[in-house]
C-alpha cells in the first residue's frame, strides 16, 4: 500500500522536530529513514502509525486520509527496538496474538502461525518463552507478530540496534529476503548508514527535520546532493578541502589539479572518498603531505595525511607501511573529485 507525507510538521511547544516534509513510498518499495539522533526520523515514522499527532499536514495510506485516526484503524504494523514482546506468553502465542484479538478460528491462526514461524525459522521454538530466547530470535518473534496481520505497511523503529555485529549482519539480509517475499511497504528508521545502504530500495536523509536527500542509496553515495550528505554517507566519511575553481581547476594550498567542471567560483569545497584515492610517492599525486596516522583493518590500511590545513584519509593496501611523518602524495581520478558551493552546501557539478 502506498504512503504518503504531504507537507508534515511536528513541534513540540516551540521546537520544531519535522518541517515540511513530503514523502511518498511507493507500494511494496523498502524506504529507509536515515539520520543521527534528533533528526526527525523517528517522530515521523510515529506520525504514520498515529503515536504521535500531527501539527499540520496529512498522512495518507493507500487513498485514505489517516491524519486524525487513531492508531488500531490505520492497518499498519510497527516492530520495536526493545521487541515488546508478552513475557508471560509463549512465541506461539506472541506470534498468534494479532489473530487471536481477531477472533480468528484456532485452526486458522494454527496454520497462520506456523507458516510465518516457518518464513523467520521459529517453527522448532514455539513453546519456549521470550526470557529463553535470544535476542536474534525475540527480534523474530517481533517481526513475525507484525507479518501475520499482513497489514497495509510494515513501520520498524531501529529493530536491529540490539543485535551485536554479526546478528545485525544476518538479520539484514533475512528483513530484505522477507520484505521482497511478502512485497509489503515498509518503513525502516535507523541510524545506521550500512543498514540503509544494504537494505533500502531509496533512503530518505534527514537532518533536523528537514529532507536532505531522496534517492536510491546507489545515487546518494554517488551523488551526494551537500556537504551535509557527503560527509553522512561512507565509512571512513568523505575527504573535503577547501579552495576554489578556475575554469574548473581546483586550488588550494598544497592541492592543485583538473576537475570535470568548467566553472570558476571563489570558495567550494572538493570532496574525495577514501577509497577513491591511492598513496604514491610524494609530488608523483595530485596532493601531496605527511602521514599523521596509519590503521590496518585487516583488508586494508586506512592512512590518514596532513595535506595543508586539512587531514586525507586514504584506503591503501594491507600491507603498507611506512612510518608517521613520512612525505606522501595522494592521486585520485577527475572523476572522483565531488565539488559544492562552500557557503550554500550544495552540489555543484
């Protein structure tokens, strides 16, 4: 089913925490809700599921008006962080519970719960009890209490945030293996840039409260539209320097090399991703400074330069090494090179 935001704002007292934001999400498309805490993504993804009023604006699922309705008749479903889950109940019957409010027959919610159990691989652990499972599987429970209603949306407040590391990187590959199967809309708050990335069809980035980009995670990686999403987007984040363009040559102190545009402007910044750059020997780059720092991941090394006034942080291999304070140039293609407008933010080329 389709959701839209149509103008939306939220203030608590003087505060605004969302302003203006529109937003549609397509029926069955997986929209993530990306941003640091106090951006506005969770108090929105509330405003859809009718937890938190609305100050002005509509929400809208499918063609109906849902603004003023309360939560039970909005036929979504929310997953939580903590997985809110009846402790005094078995899975069975935590799964079973928005049938059995329902008053659908036994042998119907029987078979319901078996076959969702089945989809998020519970059906060995229905008599156990929440306190004796763990937390992968209590977030399974959760998620599979929400896909029985088979509601119009599926709205999940950082469901995964809980999970240690390798929970987290397998429980996001089963939520985007069931949301493509059951091809129900879902709306995804997180925090987390590789969640977003990994699991979304579009990624919405907020920043106190306003809408920064909306975009495949491909485009806003790519194309970052400011600063801001640059700098959000990637780990390590994005390098920036700050100079200016000359028919479309960069300077700065210790940096001076072509870009793709042809424009000349007083003050911008040139981003460049780690991982988009190469050490060389110093002057053999289009950058050229001293090691401040070197990290092995294991991979790869992460060398961190002091170019200038500014610190480059580049992925080299795993096994360089070379000693802090060594001169070192850093290369890059032109077409690496993201350029933005150093007093609006925004993109530029």
């Amino acid at each position: 089913m389709r959701v839209r935001l149509d103008n939306i704002h939220k203030a608590f007292g003087h505060v605004q925490v969302v302003k203006g934001l529109d937003l549609e999400v397509a029926d069955g498309e997986f929209l993530v809700l990306l941003g640091a805490s106090g951006s506005g993504k969770t108090t929105a993804l509330r405003m859809i599921a009718g937890l938190e009023s609305v100050t002005s604006g509509r929400v809208l699922i499918g063609d109906r008006d849902v603004t003023d309705v309360l939560p039970k008749y909005r036929d979504v479903a929310m997953v939580f962080q903590s997985y809110a889950l009846y402790p005094h109940m078995t899975v069975f019957a935590n799964i079973a519970y928005p049938l059995t409010v329902r008053k659908t027959p036994k042998a119907e919610i029987e078979a319901q719960v078996k076959e969702v159990a089945r989809q998020v691989q519970l059906d060995t652990l229905l008599d156990r009890f929440p306190k004796q499972l763990s937390g992968g599987q209590r977030q399974r429970v959760a998620l599979a209490r929400a896909m029985i209603r088979r509601p119009a949306a599926f709205l999940m407040d950082e469901p995964l945030s809980n999970l240690d590391a390798k929970l987290r990187g397998y429980m996001r590959a089963e939520l985007k293996h069931m949301q493509h199967q059951l091809g129900i809309t879902t709306i995804y708050v997180t925090h987390d840039q590789i969640e977003a990335m990994t699991l979304a069809h579009r990624v919405a980035l907020l920043e106190k409260g306003v809408l920064q980009q909306l975009d495949t995670p491909a485009n806003i990686y790519n194309r970052p539209a400011n600063l801001f999403v640059a700098g959000f987007i990637g780990s390590p984040p994005m390098n920036f320097i700050d100079g200016s363009l000359s028919a479309g040559r960069f300077t700065a102190p210790d940096s001076d090399f072509g870009t793709l545009s042809t424009i000349t402007r007083a003050s911008v910044v040139a981003g460049v991703r780690p991982e988009d750059g190469r050490v060389t020997e110093p002057h053999a780059g289009k950058l050229t400074g001293t090691i401040y720092a070197t990290e092995l991941m294991g991979d790869h090394t992460l060398v961190t330069c002091r170019i200038g006034g500014a610190t480059v942080t580049v992925k080299a291999d795993k096994a360089f090494n070379r000693q802090d304070g060594a001169a070192i140039g850093v290369d890059f293609a032109e077409s690496a090179v993201h350029l933005f407008d150093k007093a609006t933010g925004e993109r530029i080329n």
